[in-house]
C-alpha cells in the first residue's frame, strides 16, 4: 500500500507491506529503502529483518528439513497475512490489517510423485498460535512501527478492511459475522 507519512518532522513517500513472514514492512518508495520492519503477529521463524538487505534472519531452530519433527513454527504455511486487503485511513494514520495468528508442526518427509494427487512432502498440523485465538484484527500505526491495538479472533480473519472517514473500521469473520469498530480505539460499536 502506498501512503505519504511524516517520519521525524519530513514528509515521506512510503509503501507498507504486511508480509506471510509476520513483518511489516515501511519502505521508502522513491529508493526502496527499508525504512523499519517490525513483527505484527506471531513470529518465530524469522529472528530479524537486516535493514540494510531486506533479508530476514531465519531461525536456525525452526528450519524444516526430511526426516525432522519441527514443533510450534510461527507463522504457519499460510502466513501471518495473505491475499485479504488492508485499509489505510489518513485521519488516523493506521493501517487496519486482518490477519492469521497460527502456528504449525511440521515434518518434512519423502515423497513420490503421482499425477493428479497432493505432493506436499510434509506431515503439517496447523494450531492457534499464542494466545489461543487463530486470528486477529489489528490496527498498525506505521510511524511508531507498533500496534495501535488489535482484536483476536477466533478463526483467521480472511476478509477485507474497509475504513471511512467517520472513523468507522468494517471487517468480516469466518464464523459470519460482519463487524464495525471504532477506528482509534477498536472498540465494537452497536
């Protein structure tokens, strides 16, 4: 997402990226700098970003390989923040982002390949992550690199932001309900 900040007293123009590594990345869109990159959900499998690279510092005790049983990965697989879209308001300067909380254990195995069928080379158990929700809703304030603060959810939240200019945050549930919170505070409203 492309949003203009002011970063120490300076305008800047900016990109944001919550990344499936847990991360959320400030970037400077006119050098693709790095700007800050601060973990948003559950994350164990990266240990850091280099801010000079870019490149995350990979935890060497949660490397997956064949043959070895490697417990409570966070992220899991699907990330700590996929396809669902993130809402940006410029009358609070947050960024709403819904958002997985999950961890997995993972065994890499051997597998062979057979047309048409699953070849995943893993035995893969998905959990909730800490805290024993699943999912969260959490309003990120890309300045301070911190959390505004944030709603857990039971399940993944998979859907979209939507955020207005009445202060108003709109997002969905996997166990179907559609809900409106109060942008600045993320408290639920009626």
């Amino acid at each position: 997402m492309l949003i203009d900040l002011s970063i120490e007293g300076k305008p800047r123009k900016t990109m944001i990226h919550p990344d499936r590594n847990g991360y959320m990345y400030l970037m400077d869109r006119t050098n693709g700098r790095i700007i800050s990159a601060d973990p948003f959900t559950s994350t164990n499998s990266v240990k850091t970003v280099d801010l000079k690279t870019g490149r995350p510092v990979m935890a060497k005790d949660k490397e997956t390989h064949q043959d070895k049983q490697v417990n409570d990965i966070c992220p899991a697989a699907p990330g700590g923040k996929d396809w669902q879209p993130s809402a940006y308001s410029p009358r609070t300067q947050l960024l709403y982002v819904p958002h997985n909380n999950i961890c997995m254990d993972m065994k890499g195995t051997q597998v062979g390949y057979i047309a048409g069928t699953p070849f995943v080379g893993a035995e893969v158990v998905i959990k909730a992550g800490p805290g024993g929700n699943r999912g969260a809703f959490t309003a990120w304030d890309p300045v301070a690199s911190k959390r505004a603060w944030s709603i857990k959810e039971n399940f993944p939240v998979w859907s979209g932001a939507l955020v207005t200019a009445g202060y108003v945050v709109f997002y969905g549930t996997m166990d179907r309900w559609f809900k409106a919170v109060d942008a600045k505070t993320g408290k639920e409203l009626g």
